[in-house]
C-alpha cells in the first residue's frame, strides 16, 4: 500500500508514491490475516499434539496471576490449563487490557472515540477512473461522505469504506434505494453502472460502524501478556 492518492473533483494527488522513503505497508482483511496465522500454526504445529484452535468462541475474562483465561461458552477457565503468554489482539473492548489494569496498577490507558461513522461495500472492481493499485481516498463533490478505496486483490477486487456524520442517505437509509443511489449519483459522479450494487450492500447493513482510539503507557505485562492491535480499534454500534 505504498501508494495513496488523494481525489478532489477532477484532481488526482499522489500523496505517496513509493519513491518517499515512508517506510512500505501492507493492508489486509483481518479475516485473511487470521486465516493465514492458522494455516501457519497448523503446518509447523499441527502434528505435534500440542496445538488447540477455538473458533467462534469469545474470551470473556483472563487471570494474569494463574495465567488462565475464562470462554463465554464455558463456565470453568480453559481447561483449566495455565499457559506461557497470552497475546491479548482483542481490540477496543479487549479482555486482555482489563485484566492488566486489574494486575497492574501502573498500566495507564485512554480510549476516545473518533469522529464519524461508516460502511463498508466490497466490489469485484474498483469503480471508474480509479487507480486498482493504489489506496485512494476520494472526497465527494457533493454531500458529507467521502470514499476510501482499497484494492484487495490482484484482479481489480477492492472494497470502499464511505465514512461521514449526519443523516446521509449513504450511511442512513435502509429502506428507498432511489435516495441511497441519487446521494450516491451526487457524491461520485463518475461511478455509473455502480451504483445500485453499492446501495443495495449499504442498505443491507442496518448500523453504522465507528472506529475508537485505545493508546497504553505500555503493551506488555511483565513477559506474561501483551497487546497487539488495541491501538486503533472498529466496533459496530
């Protein structure tokens, strides 16, 4: 992702261009960075007899004193089993970080939540006149909620997040297709034969996602746990 552009009107501004000396990154689904965690663990681990991998299962509170943690779906720790480290990747509402501020007095952390609202669409190709391989964000030329476009594969596939506040039609409307489509039209010019695909997939999801803001004065706790991916957290309200 070390290409980013910026859309305003008819301008296309490159705001990095892999030759900045920034550092390159890389944007992912969460789900396929789990997948690919679990095919891993399973290849070097899998015959071992040591490696148990829970799905759909949410942690509901971690002991850092008899290193345990405890499952929505059981009313005993796991196992009751102690373990090495326990990695807390949990998010804004992370059972992890709880528990550190329970065990550790010294464990400071903030949480604010950040402007706006969202939704997200995924298309099997990115709209017109807009760069497959770059991350593009596109602000409207009429109306409050802007576009952020990112490719997520190497065949044109990319998914749009159109964030905004207020009562937008984009992020408010579940019922009249005709206003999501006309606020659509009036956003984004330029998109014809898209449209209607994306306000069908806004309109089918009934909430607004928001994105909140977790910061720690540190993400480890005594070589026990720690914190990964708290920093910068999505829930649904």
């Amino acid at each position: 992702s070390e290409r980013f552009q910026l859309h305003i009107g008819g301008l296309v501004l490159p705001l990095r261009d892999g030759s900045d000396g920034v550092e390159p990154s890389l944007l992912t689904f969460q789900s396929e960075l789990c997948a690919g965690l679990a095919e891993e663990l399973d290849r070097r681990h899998g015959d071992s007899g040591r490696l148990r991998m829970k799905f759909n299962t949410r942690v509901k509170s971690c002991d850092l004193n008899a290193m345990k943690i405890q499952l929505d779906d059981s009313t005993e720790l796991l196992d009751s089993e102690s373990f090495d480290l326990i990695l807390g990747c949990d998010g804004v509402n992370s059972a992890v970080r709880t528990a550190m501020q329970e065990s550790f007095p010294a464990f400071e952390s903030t949480r604010e939540q950040l402007p706006g609202e969202f939704k997200v669409v995924r298309l099997n190709s990115v709209p017109p006149q807009v760069d497959p391989t770059a991350v593009s964000l596109i602000l409207p030329r009429k109306g409050t909620s802007g576009a952020f476009v990112e490719p997520t594969g190497n065949d044109g596939s990319c998914c749009i997040l159109f964030s905004g506040r207020g009562d937008t039609p984009i992020l408010r409307e579940t019922k009249n297709i005709t206003a999501v489509v006309e606020e659509l039209q009036g956003a984004f010019p330029r998109w014809e034969g898209f449209y209607e695909e994306i306000a069908e997939q806004l309109m089918a999801q009934p909430v607004t996602g928001t994105a909140s803001s977790v910061v720690c004065n540190t993400y480890n706790f005594g070589g026990k746990a720690a914190l990964a991916g708290c920093e910068y957290s999505i829930e649904l309200v």
